[in-house]
C-alpha cells in the first residue's frame, strides 16, 4: 500500500494524468467535429456535383455514402460551373473571416507550433470546415487531411487557451488536436499520432514529446468518429481490408528501386509545380476571394478536357475531388484502368491540386500526394509485370508502396507515412519494399519540400531555441570553464579598510574573497561595497573586511554545470561565482565569470554548427 501511494504521489504520475486528461478533451471535441466535418464535405457534395452536374465520385471501399443516390444526368459544363461558384464562396469566406485558413492547413499548424507560440484563432474552426466542404464537395483536386489537421490543431489550441496553459503546452495541444484530426478522419489513430510529431520537421526528427498527448486525443477521436459509422466499415480501413500483397523474391527490390528514382522524380515536379502556382496566383492582381473560383476552372477545364479526350472515362475524372474511388481500383485491379490512364491521372493530378490548393482553395495535399503516389506505382508495377512477369507478380503492389514512397518524399515524414499507408489499406506484407522505398525517396528528396513551414530539427525551431541553450549549457562542467587562477587576491577577514584599499589599487580584480585563519572563505565583497566607505577617513582604520563582506554568497562547484551557473548570474545579476570544493566546504578553488561561461557556450554552438556542416557536405 505504501508503495501504491508513493506512486500516486509521483510528480510524474500527475504530470501524465495532466496530459491524459488535457488530451482526452481534445479527443472528444476533435472527434464530434470530424463527424460534422464529414457530413458537411458529403452534404456539400451530394447537393452540387451530384444534383446540379450529376455526378457522385467514386468512393473508396471503406467510405460510406450518408446520403441517396443521385438521379441526374452528367453534365460537364454544370460540373464546371459548380466548381467555380464553390471556388467563389469558399475564397469569400476566407478572405472575409479567416484567411490564414487559404491552402492546405498543414503548413499553417506547422507555423503556428514553430513561430506563433501555438496559437491559431478558434474561428478557423468554422471557416476552415465550410471552405474545405465547398473546395472538395464541389470537385476541387485536394484532400482531407489539411483541413482536419488544421481544425484539430485549432481546437488544441482554443482549449489551451481556456486552460490558460503555458506556450509549450499549448503547443502540445495543438499538435494532439492535430494528431485527432487525421487519426479520426483516417482512421489511423498511431498513424495520425506519429504525422503530428513528424510532420513538425523535414530531416530525421520528430516532436517526441507530442507521441503521448497526441496519441491518447486520436484514440478518443478515432473511437467516437467510428460510432457513426456503419457496421459493415466501421473497423474496415478506409481502402478496404482485402488487400493481401506479398514481395514473393528479393529480385524484385530491383525494379522498387527504379520505382523509387521515378517517384523523387515526380515529387520534384509536384513541389515545384505547386509553389510556382502559390506564387503565380500571389501575383495576380485580382482580389484575393476571386482566385479559388479561378483556380477551380483552370481545374475543371484540364479534368474535363481529359474526359472528352480519352472517351469520356469517368475515371480520369479523378484528377478533380479526392479520387479515392479511382484509386481504390488502382489498389484491387490496376489492369481495368491500364497504364496510360493512370500515368495520365498521376500526371494531371498534380496541375489540378496545384490550380486547386494553390489558387487559395481549404484543401489538403496529402490525398492528392496519394493518387498521384498510388497511380503511377500502379503504372510501374504494370510496366514490371509485363517485363518481369516471374518476379513482378503483383502489379497493384507498387501502388500500395507508390503511395507511401511518393508523400515520404514530398512530405519528408517517412515513418508516419509507412503507418498511414498501412492504416489505410490493411496491407501489412510490404513492409520490406515499402522501407526501401520509402527511405530512397526520404533521401533522394533532401532540397525540396512541400511544406515550406517545416523546420530542419528541433534546434532550428524557435520553440526549442531555449532547450538547446539549456541542453548545451548542462554539457559544459563548470570544473572545464573556471578560472583557476593562483594569484586571485584575498583578503582576511580582519584586514582594516586601508589596507584594503591599497590591494585594490594594486590589481584589476573586481570580486574579492574572505577568508578565515584557516584560508576558508566566510565571505565575498566588491571593490563597488568599498566605495561607499571612502569618503569618512575615521572608518578607514576601524572598519574591517568582515563589515564589509556578504557572506550569504552564492557559489559553485567544479561538478555544477554551467546551466546551474548562468541561472545563478542572471538571477543575482552577478559577473563573478566562487568555486568551492565539494569534499571540502569553504575551500576555495579559482573564480567563475559570466563572460567565460557564455565564451565556453558560444564556443560549443560553433562545434555544433562545424559538425552539422559538415554531414550535410
């Protein structure tokens, strides 16, 4: 029992259950508004594309419909008319309400967690859940997980205000809100977990201190999102369960890694394509509500253009809306859509999500990023079947491994898109060719990014600067920085005023130790405290060093680190700490100065620096 209590008692123990508390809130009111974000998209979508065009995209296997059939007939120019006015209230909305809810809402949570001590307005809640349903639900090529990370981590942020956290902890919940999001609209509850931790960085680091708040805040969101779920999917992956692919010989890691070259590739292409759109709508002296619309025509024409060209297949139709139905057939039977049709979606998706994202449209570039990944994988694994067919058995594999491979690269999250990918197609027998490729392309993508808002590591972020200080100044020992200095003047605790005097006109030093008959010091003044003595002559013989002196003195050992030190300096507003030896109490071994302790700091932040120059070289 005593041992049960001691454990209740921990710091530690209320320090978790403060986050398992906090994180579950976030959970709960991530999760409702999922739902509502989902009906709004659906809502949105059945009543345009599908009552005014006659259109329903196709859904993924795991995807339900909330609402009946339509019953309309297709109609293109309808379709591209519905995208325009979608395009025109949503760029309205934002303009007027919230316009740090225009693009993809990834890149905006990422600035607000690096740059803007983790506030985001609670109103980008609202904004950001219409605009996203009328760019999406009305065809715009972009996907959810932008918008829902966004609001997620708009609402970690609000409850963090009304809990009236400190910045650190409230950006701990912004990003378990945005972990919430995605794990609930994904069904991924680790996946969105460790995206929210990874997402934050583009090299090889991750916010470990967000895995457990954001962990605990997607399961919550992730078990209240399923309740509205029919029963035949609630537990089913958003691509179905089906998938069963398996990397049958090791030979076939050859034609993976051409895979992976032509995803580095294609990435290069999507980033560079998308900023130039950001920029080149930036430029267009129009106003800013008015170019979403322009963006969704530019990307109804290139979709519809695709359409009469090649048939009317609906299924080029994927380049506009999420194109999960599409790509859920590239995942099952890539063999129906044939290699020029999907090289043709792969392709074009990236100038509609451009047009779409980039014009200033509330979308997401993860779903995107995942057609484009999974249908030229497909593409390739068709390519390889036919050239290889003894190895390259599976073509439909390469998509699964496509989609992963493609947003590793662009998105510089590799372990969290291995997770997401396996979430949401239940597929777990390519993990080996999944990391291979998902590693080339981590590598292969070093100088670009999709998400300019991301920062190299932890080191580079402003909300770590002052870790960093404290991590280098615990490295440093006060023993390897201290002055130890033989000559240092003492003064003994009897020695008058006008002796005193005379040691300090003989020598520069600024802090003098006391000490006792035993050459220990009992105190410590400054030629400063001398000074108020020199203007009555009568104290110079009667006042002593023991008058003089403090001698509740602050002081340091040589096993002290320099962080202990500085918080000494600053706090007392001292430039010198004496240094006693720990064995032995009132020993004083040498003088510590501010400005040694902050050369030595300096000193390892150069080292630092040199170091990392040269693994990037």
């Amino acid at each position: 029992m005593k041992s049960f209590r001691q454990f209740f008692d921990a710091p530690e123990f209320f320090s978790s259950g403060k986050w398992i508390a906090l994180s579950s809130v976030v959970g709960i009111v991530a999760g409702i508004v999922a739902i509502g974000f989902e009906w709004v998209g659906q809502a949105v979508s059945r009543w345009t594309l599908g009552e005014v065009g006659g259109y329903a995209p196709p859904m993924a296997d795991g995807e339900h419909s909330i609402f009946s059939p339509i019953s309309g007939s297709f109609s293109p120019e309808l379709i591209l008319l519905v995208m325009v006015v979608g395009g025109l209230i949503s760029g309205w909305l934002v303009d007027r309400f919230a316009p740090e809810a225009s693009g993809a809402g990834t890149d905006a949570a990422i600035e607000a967690f690096h740059k803007n001590r983790g506030e985001i307005r609670g109103r980008v809640v609202f904004v950001k859940t219409i605009a996203s349903a009328l760019t999406l639900g009305t065809g715009g090529s972009g996907g959810r997980e932008g918008p829902i990370g966004q609001i997620g981590a708009a609402l970690g942020s609000w409850l963090g205000r009304v809990f009236r956290l400190s910045p650190r902890d409230r950006r701990l919940m912004m990003a378990a809100g945005m972990g919430a999001g995605i794990g609930a609209i994904f069904r991924a509850p680790l996946a969105g977990a460790v995206f929210a931790a990874e997402i934050l960085y583009s090299d090889a680091d991750l916010e470990a201190d967000v895995i457990v708040p954001a962990a605990t805040s997607s399961i919550v969101a992730y078990s209240l999102f399923s309740q509205v779920l029919p029963t035949s999917t609630r537990f089913m992956p958003l691509f179905g369960g089906e998938l069963d692919h398996l990397s049958t010989s090791l030979w076939e890691l050859f034609p993976y890694t051409i895979l992976a070259m032509i995803l580095v590739f294609a990435g290069w292409g999507y980033v560079r394509i998308f900023h130039a759109s950001q920029a080149w709508f930036g430029r267009l002296t129009i106003p800013s509500w008015s170019k979403p619309a322009l963006g969704a025509f530019l990307a109804g024409v290139i979709g519809l253009t695709l359409y009469f060209i090649n048939d009317r297949e609906l299924h080029v139709l994927a380049v506009l809306g999420t194109g999960y139905g599409t790509l859920q057939l590239a995942l099952t039977d890539a063999t129906a859509l044939g290699i020029p049709v999907l090289l043709m979606i792969g392709f074009f998706k990236i100038f509609t999500t451009a047009a779409s994202i980039g014009s200033g449209g509330a979308g997401g570039v993860f779903g995107p990023s995942m057609v484009i990944g999974g249908t030229l994988g497909a593409a390739v694994g068709l390519i390889a079947h036919a050239l290889w067919p003894s190895v390259c058995t599976q073509p439909e594999a390469y998509a699964v491994v496509g989609i992963a491979g493609f947003f590793s690269g662009v998105a510089r999250a590799p372990i969290s898109t291995i997770m997401m990918v396996r979430a949401l197609t239940g597929d777990f027998g390519l993990l080996v060719p999944t990391m291979l490729v998902t590693t080339l392309t981590f590598v292969g993508s070093q100088r670009w990014r999709l998400y300019r808002q991301q920062v190299p590591t932890r080191m580079d972020s402003k909300a770590h600067r002052g870790d960093f200080i404290v991590d280098v100044l615990e490295g440093l020992r006060v023993g390897d920085v201290y002055r130890h200095d033989p000559e240092i003047v003492m003064i003994p605790e009897g020695m008058n005023l006008d002796q005193i005097v005379h040691r300090l006109t003989q020598n520069h030093q600024h802090y003098f130790p006391v000490i006792d008959s035993e050459g220990l010091i009992v105190g410590i003044f400054t030629d400063d405290d001398v000074r108020t003595y020199l203007y009555d002559d009568v104290l110079w013989e009667l006042v002593v060093a023991r008058d003089i002196m403090v001698t509740d003195f602050v002081s340091v050992s040589p096993e002290d680190d320099l962080n202990t030190a500085m918080k000494a300096f600053t706090s007392l507003n001292l430039d010198e700490l004496p240094v006693i030896a720990p064995n032995a109490p009132g020993k004083l071994l040498g003088m510590l100065r501010r400005r040694e302790a902050i050369a030595s700091y300096n000193q390892r932040v150069m080292e630092h620096k040199a170091a990392r120059e040269e693994e990037v070289s």
